[in-house]
C-alpha cells in the first residue's frame, strides 16, 4: 500500500510514518522548515533564505556511505553526534559505489539488512526498477527504501536537512572510477529519479544534490569526452516533476522550479571546479556546488570566481574540500583541523552560501584497519575538532557578522594578503562599517582603512570562538595574539 511521507507526497511503502519514531520525544523548538518555510534564493541571489526571508546557512557534513552502511544504530549515533556538533546539513548518497576498503562494487550492493537497492542480481542493477517491497517500515525494513525512509526520518526527527545525491554519478553514470559501470543511462535515470521524486520530492527537509565528484562532459577511465549532461537534466526533471506535478523541462524557466531545490556535486580538479562550468544558469540549478578536495590552496579563488560569474548569479555551495584526518601525513606538520578551519573560512569570506566539512573515515564510515588506524575508526573520527570548529563555532561567529549581508573585498588588505593556502581573506559590510579579516596564520597584515579612522577592533579564535579586544582600528597593522594559530578579525568603523 502507498503511505504519505509528508503531505501530498506519496510513497511505496508499508504503511508507516516517516515522521514517527517509536517513543520519539517531541523536538523542543520547531524544525526551520516549519518555523519559517521551504529554501530558496534571496533576492539578491548571494545566499540560500527560508520563505520567510530568514538566511540559510549551509553547514554541512560529509556521510556519503550513511544510507548503504549503517544499521539503525550507528545511524542514531551518528546523527546526534553531529547535531550536537552544529550540522544542520547531512551530504549522503542514495545509490552509493562501494570503493576503497569496501570495494569497487558490487553494483547492486545489499545495505546493512541485506537489501538491494534494485531489482536484478547483486552485480546487475535494474536501475529502471528500485527495489521497493511490500511489508516493511522503517523500523522493520524488508527493502533497501525503507532503510532510506527510516534515515531521512531521524535526518528530520533532529531538524537537519538531507542533501540527497541520487547516485555517485563518478561511477554510475560517468563510469569513470576504476571497477565502477555505467549503469544509469537517460531511460533509466529518469525512472529512477521519478521513484526518488514520488518517494521523497515533497519531503521539506530534502534538498537534491545531482552529478556525485563528477565532471559531466568526461567519460570511462580514459575520461574521453563524453558528454552525459543529458542524464543528469534528466534526473533534475523527473524530481522536479513529481515534486511539484508541474510538466518541468531543465531549460526552460518556470516558477515550479522554485519549489524543489537543486544543486550540483562537482569533480574536484579547478578550474573545472564549479557546476557553473558545466550548466550556466540553467534554471533547475538553484546553487552552484563546488569541490575542491586537495586543492586547498585553490579554495579561495574557486569560490571568488563562481562569485564573480553573472550568468545569472547563484548562490555558490563549497561542498567538498580537503577532509580532515589523523592517518595520513599533513603537509608541514600543519594540524589537521587547522587546514579545515582555513578552507571554511576561505571560502566563506570568498562568498559562498555554505560549507560542507568531511573527516576521512566517516565520509565511508571505516571500519578496517589501516595502518595505524584502529577498526571503528570512524566513530572515533566523529570527534576530530574540526567538525565542531567548521559548524557550531563558524556558524556562530558568522552569524553574530549578519555573513550574508558581507561582500567579499580583497583591496581592505594593502600588504601581507600572503598568498595560496596562508592566503588572509577579507569582506565587508554593504556600507563598509565593519571589516572581517581571516588569519590563516600569524603574520602581520596592513589594512587599508579610512584616513583617521577610530573604532573597535576584535579578534575571535576559530578554533574555540574565544574573543579578545585588538589593537585599536585607527592603527591600520594587525597581528593575531600569540599562541593562536589562526584568527578572525572583525573591524567596527563609526
């Protein structure tokens, strides 16, 4: 029988509530989707905003094995840990290829319950057919969706949103990862994306993130030119489509596309780094998703770029960047977290919309030993500092800014910018009242301030959110206190 997951929207299922969890407590304020409606696109296209008017800050977390992986448990624990942590944005993979320890494939790999997401055998997907069987529920799955169904509900029981990427489209699509199969073709994911638009496409607090590391045009491991944009438009019409009932076309405009939103996980090699490069301001695109990876002293220049494309002007996601680990060798004995810390604040004061933190073994949620990594490594991973540094901390210190009234302003530095991963970076208020200034490091810098000026100037530590007075604003040179590593300046002009 179909059951609704949230009205209007309609689901093959068993007859329980996506929304209801066995003795689930009442959450203590309302979700933001209910407190101030659905996310779009404020109107000066610089930033995601509620219905309401109220700003969206993207804080987002890397899980892309969570709905494949995981059993209920390790999900519960997982999700509490990172709403504690401040996420309000979870990135997971609906169709994921099982790679590294776990892989390459199976293609149609049984999740933690022993269920295929597709009809066909284990290594041959049909994936025009989800595998959806009768009987089951969230909390007593018999098929593949209903453990997608009871994950989206705890994503929603804790007020975050789900940033769904239908498949890895690296390999499913593109086929351009080592064993992986292009098993997705224009048919097939338009029949897939129908059954994940008519599943969920009305669900509030699920945004849609197509591609999956991927650059479209390029194909097989050779990346020949290919160019399969065509499936991916697809996919953006069949969810827009069943999420809206409106007869939705990837290129022609339509007010309809404002009520689904969609972005764009992009391969990580700039300066093909944004999904601007590959579907410039083609309407279902609400935000433009960039990736980075190791990369890290491109951030900056990757996030100013899509900033300064009118084409027309999007909000831009940093979704992906180097992940923070504790297995491998960081270049010059730079602290792991420190090198989160700098592409979060890099590319906000770039201006981007939002930003997406990973840790390398929950991305996969690690298991095995490797090295020196000990099993169940990913739950230890869970409380690396960077997380809390790159959610709770920078969102609050970005907020207490207004960040989406900033406009980045490179000129307010005269000398020590300092340049590729130590690069400072700078915005400023509309009327130029206040100043930011992210520290990479320690080094000095002079400002360009107004001739005379007095007013107040604060340092805020990014690794704690500690804050001290600085050197008053009229002197314009500023070097961060010692013993901290980086440093956010925020200068108050009259």
């Amino acid at each position: 029988m179909a059951y609704p997951l949230s009205p209007g929207a309609m689901s093959s299922g068993s007859g329980a509530d996506l929304h209801t969890a066995p003795g689930a407590a009442a959450p203590a304020q309302p979700p933001p989707w209910q407190a101030h409606g659905r996310l779009g696109v404020s109107p000066n296209r610089r930033y995601i905003q509620h219905a309401d008017g109220t700003p969206f800050l993207w804080l987002g977390d890397t899980a892309w094995a969570l709905f494949w992986k995981l059993d209920r448990e390790d999900v519960r624990a997982y999700l509490d840990n990172r709403r504690r942590k401040g996420f309000n944005v979870i990135q997971a993979v609906a169709y994921w290829f099982p790679h590294g320890e776990d892989g390459p494939g199976p293609h149609n790999a049984p999740n933690a319950y022993g269920h295929r997401p597709f009809a066909g055998e284990e290594d041959e997907p049909d994936t025009a057919r989800p595998l959806a069987v009768e009987g089951g529920s969230p909390d007593a799955p018999n098929d593949y969706w209903d453990h997608v169904d009871f994950v989206l509900r705890e994503i929603r029981l804790r007020g975050m949103y789900a940033a769904l990427l239908p498949c890895w489209g690296r390999a499913y699509v593109n086929e351009v990862m080592k064993g992986s199969r292009a098993v997705l073709s224009e048919h097939s994911a338009r029949a897939y994306a129908r059954f994940l638009g008519e599943r969920y496409g009305r669900e509030p607090h699920v945004v849609w993130v197509l591609g999956g590391d991927i650059d479209p045009t390029k194909a097989t491991p050779e990346e020949r030119v290919s160019d399969l944009r065509p499936v991916y438009r697809a996919m953006a019409e069949e969810i827009g489509r069943a999420a809206t009932g409106a007869a939705l076309r990837w290129n022609l405009p339509d007010p309809a596309w404002d009520r689904v939103f969609l972005t764009y996980h992009p391969m990580g090699d700039p300066p093909h780094s944004s999904s601007v490069f590959f579907y410039p301001g083609e309407p279902w695109l609400d935000a433009n998703g960039i990736e980075t990876w190791q990369h890290i002293h491109k951030v900056y220049t990757a996030v100013s770029d899509d900033y300064a494309l009118y084409r027309p002007t999007t909000p831009t996601l940093f979704l992906e960047g180097a992940y923070e680990t504790r297995s491998a060798q960081v270049p010059g004995g730079t602290p792991p977290d420190l090198r989160t810390r700098r592409q979060a604040w890099q590319a906000m004061l770039a201006g981007a919309a939002g930003h997406t933190y990973g840790a390398s073994p929950v991305w996969h949620f690690q298991r095995k030993a490797r090295g020196d990594t000990p099993p169940d490594e990913w739950t230890r991973a869970l409380d690396y500092p960077g997380a809390e540094q790159c959610a709770r901390i920078l969102g609050r210190l970005l907020h207490e800014q207004q960040w989406w009234t900033l406009v980045p302003d490179q000129s307010l530095i005269a000398d020590g910018a300092g340049h590729r991963e130590l690069l400072k970076t700078a915005a400023r208020s509309a009327d130029g009242k206040r100043i930011l200034v992210y520290f990479p490091d320690r080094s000095p810098v002079r400002l360009n301030l107004p001739a005379g000026a007095a007013g107040k100037a604060t340092w805020h530590r990014p690794a704690d959110g500690a804050k001290e007075a600085a050197v008053p604003a009229r002197l314009p040179e500023f070097q961060p206190p010692a013993g901290w590593s980086d440093a956010l300046l925020v200068v108050e002009l009259p």
